[in-house]
C-alpha cells in the first residue's frame, strides 16, 4: 500500500447497549457459565468487561457488506465477496463471491502479484477492511468502559437460560441446557481510524455510523435472539490531511498522482459538491479539521461517490480474469 500518509480519519465513538450484550470470551469462563463475556484486567488488577477491536472491526465490516449489498444493481453480480469462503467451495447462491484473499493465496506465484493489483483487483469490502494478502485501511482499538459511567455506576451481568431464548425461535428442541453471561448494564468506547482514505469509503463509514446511531446495528452473540442492540454516540470526527489543506472533502483518487491513482484503482470522485470543509487547524505537517457536528451533511458526496462506485466497480470479473490469466 501507498507508503506515505496522504490522509486520516479519526472517530471516537461510545458504545451504549440497548438490550442485553454477550461478546463472547474464547477462554473457558470460570463459574459455570457455558458463554461468558470477554473480560480484561485494569491497571488496579479488577476485571473489567470490554470489547475487542477485532469484533467491532468485523460488526462494521459485515454491516458495511450489506449495505454494499443492497446498492447491487439489478443482474450484476454481488459487489463484495464472502471473507471466509474458498474458491472450491462456492455453493448455489454463492456464485461468484469468493474471498478476494483466497484467491490471490491460492496463485502459485503469488507473491509476484505487485501490491497495486492486490488492491485494484479486490472487492470494496476487502479495500477498505483488508484481507488475507493485505491489512486494510480501516482500524480500532479494543472498546473499555467510558469513565464517565465508571465514576457513575459498574458494568451489570446477568445469566441467562440459553434455551429459553432458543425456544423462541424454534431452535434447541432437544433442550441441551446451557446459559449465558450477558450485560445488562455499562457504555464503552473505542477510536476508529481509516487510513489513506478514498472518498466513497468515508462514505461507506458513514452510513454504518448513522445507524448504529440509530441503534439498527447489532454486536456479539445472538442477535436473531434479540441480543445486542446498541446505540452509538459520535463523539468527535476529525479528519487530517498531510502536506495538502483542500477546501473540499477529498480522498486519494484526487491527493494523489495520476499514475498512483490508475495503479491502485482509485474510485474517481463524482463531481458533487458538498459543503466547504470547516476551517482548519495546522498541526506541523499536518491539517486538522473538525467534522464533529457536520459530518452528515459533509460525508453527502461520499456517499454519492459509493452509490456511484458499486454500480460501476468491475468486481469480481477483474479478479477472475486477472486470475485465470496467470493460471
Ligand atoms: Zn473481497
């Protein structure tokens, strides 16, 4: 990937829980408890609830399929792949969307392939959230308790029935007993940050970001069952730009080199105008701007951008040819 920094996207976001949460810890839980949430200690040696990165990186990521999912057109195949689904193994339904690292692991000669096309040929999914064969642009810290609630109250547990929550749905009949660790109360927050963005995926971002606010995004185990509603608050969106001020929102395709930007694939920018960024603040190299009470009506020509992108991107026939040309 571009070696230099261009720009930066830096959120920080508090997760407030709505119904009962369970992010499932991999470690066997003392206690008894079959599924309990994951725990980390704090500098005082307590054990506190938290939420790791990877499990807020894989919640914006599977949300952010969807939403590319159903700007589909009409008989074009589905823009992004399945991150976990080897070439071989494709079923009906499936056609065409396996994992774009997957593929690339498996051409012989695959570390040949120049990192350019690692990024051009890959879906908008795997560009933005990475894959096997390269990290992507998009990153997060692991999520602790906010200090404001640890001065106000502690983080609330409660077991519950695991069958009884299956019942409703129809599922554990044989009634193969277990019960969960879920939290009923504590808010949490976390730093997003997107690196060397392109314009439609501060888009993308975006629109995942306004409904989780909207508390229509759900985190951990058993969302079918009711698990995992959160709202989510924005606390503060800056964006930073290095070497360059623009007066507009702008990504790559527009900060970079022509040749940088037709190597790499970048996504053109539409011609939508949103409004003149807020004025900005120099950090040494770098420009700092403030998008904390703006950025819906700021993000308006990333979004378009995305609309645009999906309904034009060449995914998967770039890949599949550039495969089948190698083999
Ligand atoms: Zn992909």
């Amino acid at each position: 990937m571009l070696k230099k920094m261009i720009n930066n996207a830096r959120i920080d976001i508090e997760i407030h829980p709505k119904d009962p949460m369970l992010i499932k810890s991999g470690l066997a839980a003392v206690g008894g408890v079959d599924m309990a949430f994951v725990r980390t200690y704090r500098e005082d040696g307590k054990e506190e609830p938290f939420i790791p990165g990877s499990s807020i990186k894989g919640m914006f990521r599977s949300y952010a399929e969807k939403i590319c999912r159903s700007l589909q057109l009409q008989d074009k195949p589905v823009p992004v792949c399945l991150p976990y689904l080897d070439p071989k193994d494709e079923k009906d339904g499936e056609k065409r969307q396996a994992s774009c690292g997957l593929r690339f692991e498996k051409d012989k000669k695959k570390e040949t392939i120049p990192s350019t096309d690692l990024y051009n040929l890959s879906c908008p999914a795997c560009r933005l959230f990475g894959s096997n064969v390269f990290i992507g642009r998009f990153a997060t810290s692991d999520a602790y308790i906010t200090d404001e609630f640890r001065q106000n109250g502690q983080p609330v547990f409660e077991i519950r029935d695991g069958v009884a929550i299956d019942r409703l749905t129809g599922g554990a009949a044989r009634g193969a007993k277990y019960n969960l660790e879920v939290l009923t109360r504590g808010e949490f927050s976390t730093t997003l940050e997107i690196r060397n963005f392109e314009r439609w995926q501060l888009g993308l971002i975006g629109l995942v970001l306004r409904d989780m606010e909207q508390g229509l995004v759900r985190a951990g185990f058993g969302k079918s069952r009711g698990l995992g509603s959160f709202n989510a608050k924005i606390i503060n969106f800056q964006l930073a730009y290095y070497n360059q001020s623009p007066k507009e929102l702008s990504g790559l395709s527009r900060l970079v080199s022509e040749k940088e930007a037709s190597d790499y694939g970048f996504f053109e920018e539409t011609d939508e105008k949103g409004p003149l960024l807020p004025d900005l603040q120099k950090e040494g190299l770098r420009s700092i701007y403030n998008l904390t009470d703006t950025w819906k009506e700021t993000l308006k020509p990333a979004v378009n951008d995305l609309v645009k992108y999906i309904e034009t991107v060449k995914w998967p026939k770039n890949i599949e040819d550039f495969i089948a040309g190698r083999n």
